[in-house]
C-alpha cells in the first residue's frame, strides 16, 4: 500500500468513465494520473503512447523484463519499445496488477466462453475506437495494464483471472516521465470475475506537479 | 448504460466457473497430446527450405497454411524468438497475452495453439517440448542486449519493413527455448527445462514469421549459438492440436470462418 499525498479537489481535470465505456487523454510530463476504482473490483484496461510519436508505446514485455517481477505495482516503471521509462507508478492502494493477460476482444471472447457471447461489448472496441481520435489504428494496440485485474501466474505456469482485490475507492496514480496519451477501457466484461460480473463507473483525476 | 440481471450474472459466474475448472483441471488435454505420435525426422524430401540462422542473426519469411515451421536448436541456445503476422492481413497477428490467457497457462508447449488476436489459431505447436516457451517478457531489445549487439526488437523491425510493415506492427513477441517461469513471489525466473531440441510448428494459416536468433534477457548465459530453420511439408498434416481443448475448437471454428 502506497497512498497518495495528493487532493482532489486540486486536480487540473476529473473525468467520470461510465461503466463499459472508453477514455482517452493527454498526461503532460510532471502532471500525475490517478485511476479509482469507484466501486472495487473493476479491471481498467489502460495503455500510453508518447505523444509527439505514437510509434513509441508503452510496453508490457520491455517493462515486466526490466523489472524481472511478473505483475505492476508501486514503484513499477512503464518502458516504452524504445526503452524508455514512461510513467511511474507513484501510489497504489490494491497491490499489485496484471499485465499479462491482455484486453477483452469480441473474438477471443468466442475462443474463451463459446460463440454465443459474440455481440457482446468488449475492451478492444473501445481501444480500436479510442486510438483511432489519435490516429492509430488496430495494429497499435498492444500488451495493456489491467489495473485492478487480478491474474496470478504460477509456479508452474496456470494462470487465470480470479476475483480482484479492489475495494471501493481504491486506486491507483502514476507521474508522466514524458506527454503521454493515455487509453482507457473501462472494462465491459461480463464471462469472468475481473469486474466482479458487474461493471461499474471509476474516475480519472490529473495534477500539475507541485 | 448496459446493465445485467442477478441472473445473468450468476449464470456467467457459474460457467466461468466451470470453463476455469475445464482448462486447469490435468487430465483430458495432456492424454490427448501424449498420445499424438511425435513427428520424428523431418524426410529429406520434404524441405523446401532450410537454413542454418548464425548467432544474434535472424530469419523471416512466408509460411503457406499446412506447412510445417521447424526451429532446430541443437547446441542449447538460450532463447530464440518469434513473431507472427498473417499474410493475407497482416493487421491480425501472433497475440501472446490471448495465446496464456485464453489456454489458461503460461506453459504453452506440445498440443497447444498460438492464437492471433482475432481469435483464430494461427499456428498448431505440432511437437516439441510441453513447455519451456516465454509469453510474458518478450525476446531481446537494445537495452538488455547493450550497445553495439544486434537484438530480437530491431530484428524484427527490419524483418516487418521487408514485408511492408513497420515498427508499428511489432508488438510483443513470444520467445522459444526459453523456460521464463514466475516464482511464488512473482518474480520472472529462468527455469531449468533443458534448452536443446527441435520445435514444429503447423501454419494453421499463411503466415509471415520472422525468428530472432538472440538470447533471452533473462537467461544466465547470453552466449547464442547456430539454430537451423526448416519449411516442410509432412505427408500428413498433424490434426491433434485442432481438438486438445474446446479452446482450441472454438479458434479453429474462427479459421473456418475467416478463410
Ligand atoms: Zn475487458
């Protein structure tokens, strides 16, 4: 547990994200992004593009090997592809958070719970949706951050996403370490427990530096 | 706003329930692999390309739907890895986070599928080890293999640009011969599964590979050493991968529907 220092009422921008809905913003470097999971056990697929070359990205593979620890928590800095650190996770009231596991889509949603699940909302709707206001498109998606999604990975390899262990209000806060945009799924799924079955609202709130 | 009924959400909880049991309980899945015959030697005849990869080089090119991708790694390299587009769309391409996700391990080896993030299997892992394949921290860059050394990231960036893509189009990556386990504490750790061998992999669509021939960041030794890349086609195309799990039935229902 890492609390923040930081007030809400001096933030520079909140934003409410309705449940199942996308997001996206400009984090300006030295400026400090909080994400709450307004009603706990929420997933919030999140991703960072530098913001002056969006071919530069947050990276999930670059971060976790330079870390050589297999999940994000405090302290945790994002690597972009091309090595370089782009936020740092400055507060963090869950623990840790998955980055392995990757975003809902309407297709591998098939693959996991069968096809009748087909015309159900999904992560990566909102992201392709989300990228495409900056000028990307499918092909820049990649590995995201799961905050608050619980995914242990063990010993010998099972991995599954079991119930998360934010509680209301918990959250989560990163300083920029360059501009930045940041992408946000406020996760839809509704086949496994990363949104306790039920997804719910959080909120976005950005600071200046002090 | 969509909002979901107390029985809706019971009814998802309970199946997930169920799914989740399906796909980690042993048992079905590893007696279906174990009683798959084994490739053995691949037949003189029927290579139509064959390369030995230097140290720290790298290979790329297309595989047609039915041919077999065979990574031979006979003095232990530690590490070589992979990336996988489609050819028809190259938009759609290897996805590992789905790969682990959707087959509910990590330890992807012998019998399971490599799955794009179209939901569709784009390649049957046809033999070789039950595990020993990293998902999770990717291959080398120019940061952990220092200045000066060649790298799977850049690698792989030269390999897309030659196939009209770009640095765009290379996300994360998979990595072969390399037994990244997470330990109990969460820390990414080399495992001691043994390096040498050959792995096949069945193009379950036409595909663009590429394949860096670069040790893994996390392995103890970062010496490479020779693979040899072999694009062949069995007399019989090895099916058992299709009906491992019903994860892999409902990607391959996908392939069917995408073709
Ligand atoms: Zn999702």
């Amino acid at each position: 547990m890492t609390r923040s220092s930081l007030d809400p009422a001096a933030a520079v921008a909140r934003h409410e994200i309705a449940a199942t809905l996308g997001w996206s913003g400009l984090v300006k470097k030295g400026q400090s992004i909080r994400i709450v999971d307004s009603c706990g056990q929420q997933a919030v697929d999140t991703l960072f593009y530098n913001a002056h070359d969006t071919s530069e990205r947050y990276s999930a593979q670059d971060t976790l090997q330079a870390a050589r620890y297999a999940y994000i928590r405090a302290g945790t800095t994002l690597i972009s592809n091309d090595g370089n650190p782009m936020l740092t996770m400055t507060a963090d009231t869950v623990g840790y958070h998955d980055t392995s596991a990757g975003a809902c889509s309407v297709e591998s949603n098939t693959v996991r719970f069968g096809h009748e699940t087909r015309h159900l909302h999904a992560c990566r709707e909102n992201f392709v949706v989300e990228a495409a206001r900056w000028g990307m498109q499918k092909r820049d998606i990649v590995s995201n951050i799961n905050f608050f999604m619980n995914v242990p990975i063990e010993p010998d390899g099972r991995l599954a996403i079991v119930d998360g262990l934010s509680e209301p209000g918990n959250y989560v806060e990163l300083v920029a370490l360059m501009d930045v945009i940041c992408l946000i799924s406020n996760c839809p799924q509704i086949n496994n427990p990363c949104n306790g079955f039920d997804p719910t609202p959080i909120e976005v709130l950005i600071w200046d530096p002090a | 706003m969509t909002t979901f009924s107390p029985e809706i959400i019971a009814a998802a909880k309970a199946r997930y329930g169920e799914l989740k049991a399906a796909g980690q309980t042993e048992g079905a899945f590893e007696a279906r692999r174990d009683a798959a015959p084994r490739l053995g030697a691949i037949p003189a005849d029927a290579a139509r390309f064959t390369d030995e990869i230097p140290a720290d080089w790298y290979w790329h090119g297309h595989v047609a739907a039915g041919e077999i991708l065979s990574i031979d790694n006979p003095a232990a390299t530690p590490g070589a890895s992979l990336i996988l587009w489609s050819a028809v769309d190259p938009s759609e391409r290897l996805n590992p986070a789905d790969t682990i996700k959707v087959q509910w391990t990590a330890a992807i080896g012998r019998g399971r599928v490599l799955l794009s993030d179209m939901g569709r299997a784009m390649a049957s892992v046809v033999d070789g080890p039950d595990a020993a394949m990293d998902f999770v921290a990717g291959g080398s860059t120019a940061f952990s293999a220092g200045p000066g050394r060649f790298n799977a990231r850049d690698h792989f960036i030269k390999a897309a640009a030659k196939h009209g893509l770009g640095k765009r189009d290379v996300g994360p990556v998979m990595s072969l011969f390399a037994p990244v386990v997470t330990d109990a504490e969460g820390n990414l750790v080399w495992g001691d599964a043994p390096l040498a061998g050959r792995v096949d992999l069945l193009a379950e669509m036409d595909l663009i590979a590429a394949v860096a021939n670069c040790p893994h960041p996390l392995a103890p030794s970062a010496e490479a050493r020779p693979i040899t890349i072999t694009l062949w086609r069995p007399a019989s195309a090895p099916d058992f991968c299709r009906t491992a799990t019903p994860e892999a039935e409902r990607a391959f229902i996908n392939n069917e529907a995408g073709r």
